[in-house]
C-alpha cells in the first residue's frame, strides 16, 4: 500500500511539473531542476533513515513545492540570508507548500494522521536550528538532513553559478544551522564530489563549532 502512494505520489509531482512548466524561466534550475531536487531528497531519506515513515517520503517529494507553483514569491530571495526577513520568507514558503500538496495528498492518503505528520514536516523544514531543535521530533531531524545532503548535490552548481562565492556561503551556513548535530557530523564526513562545495562546507561547519 504504501509503495502504491508513493507511486501516486510522484504522479501528481508529475502533473504539477507539467502543469506549471511555463514557470520554468522564472526558477533558478528550471521545474525539472526542482523535480530533481524533490527526488535527491527522498533519496537521501532512505540513505540515512533504514525505516522512513510514509509522512517523512512524502514531506521530501513535496516540502518544497511551492517553488514550483508560485516561485516570485517562493524562491529567488535577494536580500541577506542571516537576517529576520530570509527566515521569514523561508517560514512563509514553508507554509505555502503544505496548503497546497496537503488537499491533493489528502485524495490518495486515507490516514488523516499520516497527512497531518506530512503537513507538519513540511510547514518546519525551513525552521532554523533552534527551533528544529525545540521541535525534538525525529522526522524532522531526518528532513531537514537530507534537504542539506540534497542541496549539495542539486543545488549548489546552479546557485553557485547563479549568484558567486558569497552568497552561497551564505546558504551553506543556513543549511549547516539548521541541521541537528549528528548530521553535521555525518556531513563533515561526508566528502563531496565537488572539491569547491566540499571545502565551502568543511569551513563553515568548523566556523559553525567556533562560535557554539
């Protein structure tokens, strides 16, 4: 049964990428570069976590969706990413995700409590460490783990060229923030094949302990 959601699941990720391919001038990476996104992070959900729960895959296909259906306001932020305006944002783009996907996932999930966990994991994926950290719910930690894996690996080139040195620097250290500390350390380990990324992250994640 769950195998069959997901499936249906990333039917409807389809039909939305479909749906609002005339959007694709105005992301980043492109609607396919987001779709991909969706997918590395439920990949790295099943690389870290041996058991995900259904909520937690289906929070990965859809926590950032939004970018996808409404990016002038979703993506492309300007401004400093060490600021109360970026996590409001964030908070805010959080939020439109989950009122959007929660209605159509609620058509293919029968268990309320499932769609309800989804909505949450979603709605807190951009929080910024502290309050994933009052959170305390281990899906989340999961989450926002393998959005920081993914950003990495289906981000990065295309933010990097998009927007140079600094700023990504910059998103690198709100990825850091806000993941819990296992996952930092899973990270430090972890080697990149992009020698540029890799040192970017070594030197924050030790900026990072510097100033905990």
């Amino acid at each position: 049964m769950e195998d069959k959601i997901i499936k249906e699941a990333k039917e409807i990720l389809d039909k939305i990428c479909e749906k609002y391919k005339h959007h694709d001038k105005e992301i980043m990476q492109g609607v396919a570069g987001e779709k991909l996104h969706s997918l590395d992070v439920l990949i790295w959900i099943e690389k870290l976590n041996p058991h995900p729960s259904l909520a937690l895959k289906l929070a990965a296909l859809f926590h950032d969706i939004d970018r996808i259906v409404t990016p002038k306001v979703g993506g492309g932020f300007k401004g400093e990413r060490n600021t109360k305006a970026y996590f409001e944002h964030k908070k805010k783009h959080a939020q439109r995700s989950a009122d959007y996907i929660i209605p159509l996932l609620s058509k293919i999930v029968a268990d309320k409590d499932i769609v309800k966990k989804t909505e949450f994991l979603i709605i807190h994926h951009d929080d910024n460490g502290r309050q994933v950290e009052d959170l305390q719910d281990l899906g989340l930690n999961y989450l926002v783990t393998a959005d920081s894996f993914a950003f990495f690996t289906s981000i990065a080139p295309k933010l990097y060229a998009a927007e140079g040195k600094e700023r990504i620097k910059d998103k690198i250290r709100f990825m850091i923030d806000k993941i819990p500390d296992f996952a930092r350390k899973k990270l430090e380990e972890h080697q990149l094949e992009n020698s540029i990324f890799n040192k970017f992250k070594n030197k924050i994640i030790k900026e990072y302990y510097q100033n905990n």
